[in-house]
C-alpha cells in the first residue's frame, strides 16, 4: 500500500490514534472490524464487490441512455476504489452528500437497486419522486442526501449537517464528496472556511480525476495539488492514491476517527482517473489524449483489486467471472422491474410542500383530481 502524502503543518497532527470502533458497513452482513486504517482480506473482498457492482450497473446504465430508455447518466468508472472505500470508513448513522459519481456508495449502505435505478428513469419507484435529475440519488433510509447539479453547492450543506450534529452532541460524521473542479467554486471556500474556523466533524473527500469535464486540473489550479488548499483553512490535507482501495481507506477512516473525536475536519484528495466521459452528455475524445486515457487504464482499480485478492489467495478469475455474471443478473432483473414501473401520480406534486396538507393545497389536489389530468 503507497504511503499516504501529508500537506501543511496541520497535517501533521492529523492521524489518531488507533481506534477499534466498528466501522461503516455495507448492505451485506459486515466483515468483521479491521484494525483503524486497514481492511482485513474479509473487508477488502466486500469492497471489491461493491466496486463490481458498480462498474457493471454504470455500462448497463450507459448502454440504455445509448437506446433513449434514460436521459441522463453519470458514471463512476475508474473511480471506483475513491468512492467505495471513502463510503466504507462512515458508520450507517452518518452522513453522505455526494457530487456525481457517488451511488455506489448509497447502494453500499442499503439503498435497493430498484429505486437507485427508478430514479434514473424518474419514475414512480423514485424516491425523490422524479423530482431530480437522473444520477441524484436520495434516501433518508441511507442517510444520503441528493444534489443540485451546482459543482460544489453539496459542500456547505454537509458543513451544515455537521455542524448541527455538533450542536446536538451527536455521534455523527458528514462526508462531503467533490470533483477537482468544486475546488474552483466559491462554495469550496465558504464550506472549508467554516469547517475550519467550527472543527465540524466532516470528512471532505475530493475525487481528482484530472477532469473538470473538459478543463484538466493544471488549468484549475497553480497549487502544487488539491490537498494543500487545506492548510489555509488551518485543516489536515491528505492526498493518497485513488486508485487503491486500501490506501483510500487508510486515509479516510483516519479522517473519520479524527473528526468523530471532536478534532474536526479533513480534506482528502484521492488521485484517481475518470476512464470515460464525464457523462452521457460528454464526448471526451474532443478535448482528451487517448493514449492518456490507456495509460490510466493500466490502473483501472477493479483490476488492481482483483490482483491483490488473487494474491492474498481470497479470489480467483473463476469465482470473479461467477461474481460478475451474478451482479449482471440482479442489474438486468432490477432494470426491468424499475422500468416497468408506471410514472408518478400527478397529484405528487402537492406532496411535501407543508407537513400537512393546507386547504388551499387539499383544495387543489381534489380539483387537480377531478379534471382528469394525469389519468391514463
């Protein structure tokens, strides 16, 4: 596992001491505890899956925006280890707000693949009630928390969730997903700035694909990288290999601890590549070097997984190929489900306005209802 980059004096502080606690667990039966900052063979073959599942999920998605069946799709390829192994360090009571590429990560915690997959099709199956765009997950179940499209609006709302946490004496962590491009908003300011001054217990986990969709990362910042930011807001900036499962946990589950003790917040920058396009409304070939796009692939963290579990003498190409056409079952069996689903009731758009409905919005529900609009 690479050793772990530190930036600025802070940083220095930034690791605590080891911690046993039960970590965040996914929808399966959990592993038993690792050590703080590693994963026993048990809990990295668990993270492997749920990278699997993703990466197999992403291209049948991919393949039916392709067919017009959805409109939109962001995938996460490539990224993998980043998002899954972050996800993994949180324990189910804490909270995730995600950029683009994090639905892995609410699969992980107990999100069913109908309603992650309903909510691509925004029909009667979403939870958010085809309220959002495609690819902005949401469940309370989960605790993880949708967002607007705005790069880095996500970013203050988890301070303020931590900071209300705080103020409440909860045993609660946000973790903040951002792309390198958020880190050009003034939201990232404004965000990392209180979480300094504040000592929330938040975790920013920055996913630097090297990819602001069409603006590399040499044309988003002069610093010498992402996690040095940090240091002006008076936090630990941590930058580590993306690509590597173990070194993401390492790192994050550090952070965690760290803000769970009442230390406060972290920056962690996880170097990863964006293998495809930066969505299904992306053409990458126009502004990318594809011989950079292969060097990348060498990389490709699914691959690098299955190589340190077939070496640990955990895995094999055998019981992965049964793994995949397995996961490519329970995705086609839950695509058609969801997509037979009918769209949402019309009179959903009431929904959620007030607690309770007022009269004037009871009044224009049953209006709404007796005109016919909607009905088949």
């Amino acid at each position: 596992m690479p050793a772990v980059q530190r930036s600025g004096k802070a940083a220095s502080k930034a690791r605590p001491k080891a911690s046993k606690s039960k970590n965040g667990a996914s929808t399966a039966k959990a592993a038993a505890p690792a050590k703080a900052g590693t994963l026993s063979r048990d809990q990295l073959l668990e993270v492997y899956r749920a990278m699997l599942r993703i990466r197999v999920l992403d291209d049948r998605m991919i393949t039916l925006q392709r067919q017009g069946r959805v409109g939109f799709y962001g995938a996460c390829s490539g990224q993998e280890a980043a998002t899954i192994a972050s996800g993994y360090a949180l324990k189910p009571t804490d909270w995730v707000f995600q950029a683009l590429r994090e639905q892995g990560v609410a699969l992980m915690r107990g999100l069913g693949l109908v309603p992650l997959i309903a909510q691509v099709f925004g029909n009667s199956g979403d939870l958010t009630k085809g309220r959002q765009m495609p690819s902005h997950p949401a469940s309370r179940d989960v605790n993880h928390v949708s967002w607007s499209s705005v790069i880095g609006t996500q970013l203050p709302h988890a301070v303020g969730a931590a900071w209300a946490a705080k103020l409440k004496g909860d045993d609660t962590v946000a973790m903040a997903f951002m792309g390198d491009g958020a880190t050009s908003s003034s939201d990232f300011h404004v965000a990392m700035n209180f979480a300094g001054v504040f000592k929330v217990p938040i975790v920013f986990v920055c996913q630097n694909n090297h990819w602001s969709i069409s603006v590399p990362t040499k044309n988003q910042t002069a610093s010498e990288s992402i996690a040095v930011k940090a240091t002006a807001y008076g936090l630990p900036g941590v930058k580590v290999d993306g690509n590597d499962p173990e070194a993401v946990y390492a790192a994050v589950s550090a952070a965690v601890a760290r803000a769970r003790a009442g230390e406060g917040a972290t920056l962690v920058e996880c170097e990863t590549y964006r293998m495809g396009a930066h969505s299904t409304s992306d053409d990458p070939t126009r502004y990318r070097d594809q011989n950079e796009v292969e060097e990348w692939k060498k990389r490709d963290p699914i691959v690098r997984t299955f190589k340190r579990l077939q070496g640990l003498g955990v895995w094999d190409s055998q019981r992965d190929e049964a793994l995949r056409a397995q996961l490519l079952e329970e995705v086609n069996a839950a695509i058609r489900e969801a997509e037979a689903l009918p769209p949402p009731g019309i009179d959903t758009l009431f929904d959620d306005v007030y607690e309770k409905d007022t009269w004037n919005l009871a009044e224009q529900r049953a209006e709404l209802k007796a005109s016919g609009a909607g009905q088949q």
